[in-house]
C-alpha cells in the first residue's frame, strides 16, 4: 500500500470526512536538496473537511492530524501541509 493510501486510510477512519484529497506534492520539491529528483512520497499535502473539527481550533486540528499520522512522519515523510475544516467552513478548494 502506498504512503498515500495510507494516510487517507487513517484519516477516514479517525475523522469520518465529508471531504478529503491527500496530494503528493513530492515532484514539486524537485532540486531542493542535492540529489533529490522528486520522486517518492516525501511531500504530501491533506485537505479535509470533518464535523470532526467543529469546535476545535485551528491548532488542535493541526495536532490531531499530526499525531495521527506521526508514524508516517518519523518513517521518513519530510513534509505535510495540512488544510482542516469543519462543514461550512470556507475552504481554498
């Protein structure tokens, strides 16, 4: 299974979205360090909209996807870029 379906897995079954897209943004980061081309999963950003979040603040969001996806993280995912929101919240996609 793929760094990607992983993390969508998790975030389905912690936060029950209405609404999710985990992009690999990896091929964006091309060139930013010697020897790295893009390639891979290193990269990734999350979009999601939960009734999950409803109530929480923008960092309480932001830590609960992180812990969530901690494992990811510490196994060698260099970045994450994370968009929560509750339902009705303005979103950027």
């Amino acid at each position: 299974m793929s760094l990607q379906s992983r993390i969508e897995q998790k975030l389905v079954e912690a936060f029950h979205p209405e609404r999710l897209a985990v992009i690999n943004e990896s091929h964006l980061h091309a060139g930013h360090q010697p020897g790295f081309d893009g390639g891979g999963e290193t990269h990734m950003r999350v979009r999601i909209v939960a009734s999950s979040f409803s109530g929480m603040s923008r960092v309480a969001r932001h830590r609960a996807i992180n812990d969530l996806l901690k494992p990811e993280l510490d196994a060698g995912l260099h970045a994450l870029a994370v968009e929560p929101a509750a339902p009705g919240e303005p979103t950027r996609w």
